[in-house]
C-alpha cells in the first residue's frame, strides 16, 4: 500500500484511513456532512496526492498530446489548463484528466492514481512513433485541494500573486505558503470554487501547516475522499471507474463538448461517426422522489418495468437532503423530466431524471 507524503498527519489528525487505488488515504475526519458542508459554506483542504503526474516535453509534445488525447491542445497558452480524455481504440474511454501548458514546450497531463501505470502505457506506444520526451513525476510531487467560496480570500496571505485573478481553469506558477516555483491552479472537482496546489513531496508538510494556519479564522478543515465524492457528485461531475471508463463513449457520458475532431486523434473517426448517428445510451442525472439512497450498480427500469440500464454513481446530497444519482439510461428515456424507477432493495423507487448540476453554488 502507497502513502501520500502527509500519511503520518492525517493518521495524527485521527483521519478514517482506507485503501484507495493503491493508497493509503483518508475517507474521512469528523464525517461526510460535516466536511461537504464545510467546503460548500467555507474552505476545506484536500490531499490528492495519490493523483498522477507527467511531464510532455520537447518540440514533439503538443504532436503527442493531440495524438492522444479528445480535447484540442493547441489552444492552450502557457498558464491555461483544459479537461479531456484518452480515448481507447474501442470507443471507450483509457482515463479523464487535465492538461496544463506550463512552457511553450512543457505540458502536464495530471491523471486518476488508479490508471497511473495504464495511462503511461497507453500514451507510451503512441509515442514510438512520434518521439516526444516523456516523464512520469507522480511518485515525486504532491498535490492538495484548497475548495470552498472563502478559499481566495483564505490563501490570500500565502502568496505575492492576486489570487482572485487567476481565472477558472487559468494557473500561475509562483510563490506560496514560503515556497517558490508552486503550481497554483484555479480548478477542483467540488464545483464551490478554489485551487489546488502543485509541489514536491519534500515541501507539501510545509504547505499544509501554512494553510491550516491561515484559513483557520475562515474555519478551515482537513476533508477526506467521502466528502469529495459528495460534493463532485452533486456538480455532475464524472468518476473514472464509476460514470466512465473503458466501455463508455465520451457521447454517452455527455462529454461530447471535451471531443474536438479539428485534429486526428485516437479512434477519432469511429468517434465521429457516433457524434453523427447519436448514442444509444446516455448518462443522465436523476432525482429520487421518494426516500432512498441509490448506489452504484442498482437497477434503473423504465415505467412499464423494463431494465435500461444501470445507477453509476449515487448517494444522499447532504445539500439537498435527497437521493441523487448518474446512471446510463436508453437515449429515449434520457431527456430531463423523464420517469424511471431505481430497485433498491426489493422497491423500485420513483425517480426523474433532471438536469445538471444537482447543486447550484451561491
């Protein structure tokens, strides 16, 4: 079992430890709602440490990035990061990740820890032929989420660079916390804004006193992966694994608006072709309408008692106090206001499908 490099302090902070893709990581500290709220209404601060991360260099890099990768690159300016995807030879999806153009050479495509080996794999052999330099720096950097609306105004005493200006999915490399050189990027997986913080290994312990230190006033929290799964869930926002993976189609997933076919790319054409002819099945959000709480692997049926499909990700929002869920359903069923019904246990509940996101920050 791995460990991040603040293993011993959340351990010493009484963290809920449990294994996850391959870590040993903190699922939680004082609890699930009490650390969703937090990060909802003030600042709570991550680690994901476990993610990975490569480094694409050289006048190659952007040719392999384009290669590999759904989204279109070469928009990217240095201090600009963008969501995409590897798409498999299969139609299906190798990972989800972000790439940040740090020089005008320099990418770093930051991965999910659970596909670390298989996404190097995966852009390795189409770099045979295209040759760019290529460095996995996961084992050696560290990364920590700082989220919540109060998160600016927080941090803002830990760097020399206005916070507040950087903008969402922009970054700025510079000082933070007494550390030159960090990556301090204006994304999160929480939808309640904030950044989070690239440095190495050697200088996260350092990082995180000083934020504890500095939000402390705002209520700042340590909040473990229960917590980022509730609040991720309730932006929609997809978990590798769970709402994607190699059998998915970005179409189906409603990831079409990240698939940019103004370059080539890894079964690109097959891609295009089921842009044109549309999916057979979608991911869509739904809302229970009675109580319950459904969860990955459930059955979804239609009114008339029909299997469509399967709940993906589910749980009890802790900000609406209700059931929410993703799940594929048949396109014809996958438009919002539609019925179906989830078997929980020996009952299938009423649901309706709605539109995302499930939670709308203030």
């Amino acid at each position: 079992m791995k460990t991040t490099a603040l293993h011993s302090t959340h351990v010493a902070l009484g963290a809920k430890m449990v294994p996850f893709a391959g870590y040993d990581m903190p699922v939680s500290y004082e609890g699930v709602n009490i650390e969703h709220e937090t990060v909802r209404n003030s600042v709570g601060v991550f680690d994901v440490s476990h993610m990975g991360e490569f480094l694409i260099e050289g006048p190659k890099a952007l040719e392999l990035i384009q290669k590999v990768t759904s989204n279109d690159a070469s928009k990217l300016v240095v201090g600009k990061a963008q969501y995409s995807c590897f798409p498999n030879e299969n139609g299906g999806i190798v990972d989800d990740l972000i790439v940040y153009r740090i020089k005008d050479e320099t990418y770093l495509l930051v991965v999910n820890a659970s596909n670390i080996e298989k996404d190097w794999e995966h852009i390795s052999k189409y770099n045979k032929d295209i040759g760019a330099e290529m460095r996995n720096i996961s084992d050696d950097y560290s990364l920590l989420a700082i989220q919540g609306p109060k998160a600016v105004e927080a941090m803002q005493s830990l760097s020399s660079i206005d916070l507040a200006s950087i903008k969402f999915y922009n970054f700025v490399v510079g000082d933070f916390a007494g550390i030159e050189h960090v990556i301090i990027s204006a994304t999160g997986y929480t939808g309640s804004g904030g950044f989070e913080i690239y440095c190495k290994n050697s200088e996260v312990q350092q990082v995180w006193d000083q934020v504890l230190e500095a939000g402390a006033s705002f209520g700042i929290k340590p909040i473990g992966l229960a917590a980022r799964d509730t609040l991720r869930l309730e932006m929609g926002y997809c978990l590798y694994g769970n709402d994607i993976d190699d059998t998915t189609s970005p179409f189906e997933a409603g990831l079409g608006w990240i698939t940019k076919f103004t370059k080539e790319f890894v079964n690109s054409s097959v891609l295009a072709k089921e842009k044109e002819e549309g999916p057979k099945r979608k991911l869509v959000a739904f809302e229970l309408n009675e109580r319950g709480i459904p969860r990955n692997g459930y059955a979804i049926f239609d009114e008339e008692g029909n299997e469509i499909g399967k709940v993906t990700s589910g749980t009890m929002s802790p900000s609406l106090s209700k059931g929410i869920g993703l799940g594929y359903v048949t396109t014809e069923l996958s438009k919002v206001d539609s019925k179906i019904h989830i078997q929980i246990r020996k009952s299938k509940v009423p649901a309706t499908v709605v539109k995302l996101p499930f939670y709308k920050p203030q």
